[in-house]
C-alpha cells in the first residue's frame, strides 16, 4: 500500500503511535495525530495537525486511513466515527507487517508471551542471524520497517490483532488463554477470538506453534491452514511435535527425532519448561539447528520483573514478579516457588475473578497482602484461602512482609493485577519493589 499524499489519523501518541507516525511521515503521508492527554511533547513528533484533550471527530476530515494505538478501545468516539465513515482502520501491526520483508515470527498468549519472545531472539542471534526482538514487548515493529533483518521476533498483544488485515506471520505462536483484559472484552470467548486472529492469514507455507494442552488454544488446531507444530508435557502421536521427557525437551519436526537438553535452563517452574518448548518447536521450525537451540537455552537468564530473586536477607527470599499481571500469571508464579510464601498482590482490577488463586493460596501462602484499587475486591476473595491483609501502597506492604517472613520463606510481588493506580506500568512497580527489598 502506498501511503505517500494520504492523510492519515494517528490515535494515541504513546511509543507504537509515535512510532507509527514517524514511519508515515517518512513515506510521505501527511499525518493529523490525536491523544487525550494534554501534556504531549510536540518536538517528538513529525509535522501535522494535532489535536489534544477530549476526543473531536473534526479530526476525521478528509483522512483517508486511521491508525489507533493498541490501548485505544474500539469505543473511542474516534474509532467510532472512523466505522461509520467507512474509513480503513490499521494498527501499526498491520502497517509495520506490510513494510517489513524478513519473515516474521510473532507470539500471542495470555501469559509468556514476552519469555518466549526474548528467548527466541537469543535463538536466532546465537544462530548468528540478524534479528529484530519488540513489538508489544518493547520497540514497535514498525520502528525496524527499513531495517536488514533476517527474522523478525514480535510480541502481539490481543489489542494489537484487533485491527490486523494481512499481517501474515511465517510462524505464529500461541501459547495459553486464561482470563485477562475482561475490562476490554465482554468474556473469555471474545477475547480468545481476538488472539485467534494470529493465524488468520497464514498458508500452507506457514507454521502455527500450538499448546496441545490448553484446550482453548487447540480446538483452534482443526481450522487453522498453515503446518502444526505443537508443543506440550506428553508425547503425541501427532507430529511434528515438541514434549517434556524428564530433564529434556524431546522432539520430532516431521522428518528427524532428538532432544535438547534442559538440565542448563535456569528458569524456574513447569510454565517455563513449556515456555522453552514453544521456543524450541518455533525455532525447529525455522531450521535452526539442535545444538544452537540447546546453547541459547542454556544462556538465557530470563526477564526482569518475571519470577526475578532481587535478594537473600535473613534466610527471606524476595522475588519480584511485577509482571505477573493477570490470576494465570500468579498461580504459575506460586506454583515456581517453595513454601511457605508471603505474597504481595493487587493494583488495578481488569474485570476477571480472583477465585483461581484460593486453591495455591491455601497450598503454599500463609499471608496474603493486597494493595491498591483492588485490594478490598481481592480481600473479600481470597478471604478463607489464608490470612488475608489489605494495605493501601506497596511500601507498607514490604514491610509487613518482612515482619511477617522467616528463614526459608519467599516474599513474592505477584500483582494479578495492572500497576496504572500508583504506578506508570509493571516495570516501574518492580523496580520500586527492588529499591524497597533492598532498603530492609
């Protein structure tokens, strides 16, 4: 699609709005860029019109395609009005998947998402490719546009496919579904379809990277046209497939059969072994060899702020999972951990149910402390699970939990909630999380 005289609406001038706008402008579209926020930083960003504060559908005139930012909801008075103009609607997802030419690997799932990416570029780039690793996990795909790659690693969020047309990952990865984001979709279902649409586009020449053990994700196995490669803790005679077989990762890609080693993996809990099985199931797909994969493996130390040790004081283990922000994410978290545990939860409610957490709370934690906008919500669920605390911020929650905690507990951040109440996002509350730990 060519873009250059075509006036163009940018919605939401965040980091991938940003740099959508940016990659327009150079292809010589003439942009008009809205956000709700007044405080926007006009330097930063290409010439056009620019409207700021509540939404004015003024800012439709004449435009020819709309680009929203993937936090913007399909209620946005913008959007809306877009929909009934009948005026095309991208995101930059959709812009970037046309304008990039290496083939793109792209991962969805309620959680692991960002593990599987960042392992996979350490994969392609221990492989000595040259590899982009971003979208929703970080730099907006579109950003690399003009870039000399040979693989494309992307995380995808939900919001992100929403408005997808043609964007065709070579392989797409879909790891889970669990409730998440019930305050932007009306149930389960809803927001399953959302993350469906990975593989909507997808051939015969494609891969689809499937967990064959979360039902949600497999009965999608059946109508999907490119190649399966599953992944999953027991064998199947379906194949090719990637399964775990005690300190290993066993695999047969349709043509040769092995394993590749886990006993150097650092990262803790079963989720993680499925994790490294996507990964390996992905990266078989695009012929990286066995022994780059096990070497990559064996390399990588994980992600900040995901079932991260900050510190040992007095026998007390701090793990800071900030980025554990839905009740899947928790009960992976908990389940990773010894008991007896002293968790910290809580932030802003995204609409699901904390009833998940009651069964590994009774199990393995013997205090609960809930912070923030939803902790009166998730004291009153979780009440009877085990000892339940409600405070308002997350330092006098440390503190308590250091009260509370004794040689060979774990104190573990793990929010199942977002951080937008008291924080700018999940990286901002585990690295005050850290600054506290490491205060006592």
């Amino acid at each position: 699609m060519e873009f250059a005289h075509k006036r163009v609406l940018i919605v939401g001038l965040g980091v991938s709005g940003a740099a959508a706008a940016h990659a327009l402008a150079s292809r010589g579209a003439a942009l008009v860029m809205a956000d709700q926020r007044v405080d926007i930083v006009r330097e930063k960003l290409p010439t056009g019109d620019l409207f700021l504060g509540e939404e004015d559908t003024a800012a439709l005139r004449g435009v020819d395609l709309v680009v929203p930012s993937p936090g913007v909801p399909p209620t946005s008075a913008l959007i809306r009005g877009a929909v009934e103009a009948r005026i095309p609607i991208f995101g930059e997802l959709e812009l970037a998947g046309r304008m990039v030419k290496a083939p793109i690997v792209a991962v969805t799932g309620t959680n692991g998402k960002s593990t599987v990416t960042t392992l996979l570029g350490e994969i392609f780039k221990t492989a000595r490719w040259k590899t982009f690793v971003g979208g929703n996990l970080g730099i907006p795909l579109i950003e690399a546009a003009n870039g000399d790659f040979e693989v494309m690693v992307v995380e995808v969020s939900s919001y992100q496919l929403e408005t997808i047309k043609q964007f065709k990952p070579h392989v797409a990865l879909h790891l889970n579904l669990a409730a998440d984001h019930l305050d932007r979709y009306r149930n389960l279902e809803e927001y399953g379809a959302a993350k469906a649409r990975i593989f909507m586009n997808q051939d015969s020449g494609d891969w689809a990277v499937m967990n064959r053990d979360d039902p949600h994700v497999w009965k999608l196995a059946s109508s999907v046209r490119s190649r399966l490669f599953s992944f999953g803790l027991k064998k199947t005679a379906n194949t090719p497939a990637v399964w775990l077989d005690g300190d290993q990762l066993a695999y047969d890609d349709g043509g040769c059969q092995g394993a590749i080693d886990l006993t150097g993996f650092r990262l803790p809990g079963a989720h993680n072994s499925m994790n490294a099985a996507a990964a390996v199931a992905a990266a078989l797909a695009m012929k990286v060899v066995p022994d780059v994969i096990t070497k990559a493996l064996h390399r990588f130390a994980g992600l900040p702020h995901r079932i991260e040790l900050v510190r040992e004081k007095d026998g007390v283990r701090y793990v800071d999972d900030s980025k554990g922000t839905n009740v899947g994410a928790v009960v992976e978290a908990i389940a990773a951990m010894d008991p007896p545990v002293v968790l910290i939860a809580g932030g802003v409610d995204k609409g699901g149910s904390y009833e998940p957490l009651c069964e590994p709370l009774s199990e393995k934690v013997k205090l609960a402390i809930v912070i923030g906008a939803a902790r009166e919500k998730m004291r009153e669920a979780l009440q009877g699970a085990t000892r339940v605390e409600s405070v308002e911020t997350l330092a006098e929650a440390v503190s308590i939990a250091a009260r509370e905690a004794r040689a060979g507990d774990t104190v573990l951040l793990s929010p199942a909630c977002s951080s937008f109440d008291q924080f700018k996002n999940y990286a901002e509350r585990g690295r005050i999380f850290q600054e506290l730990v490491r205060a006592l």
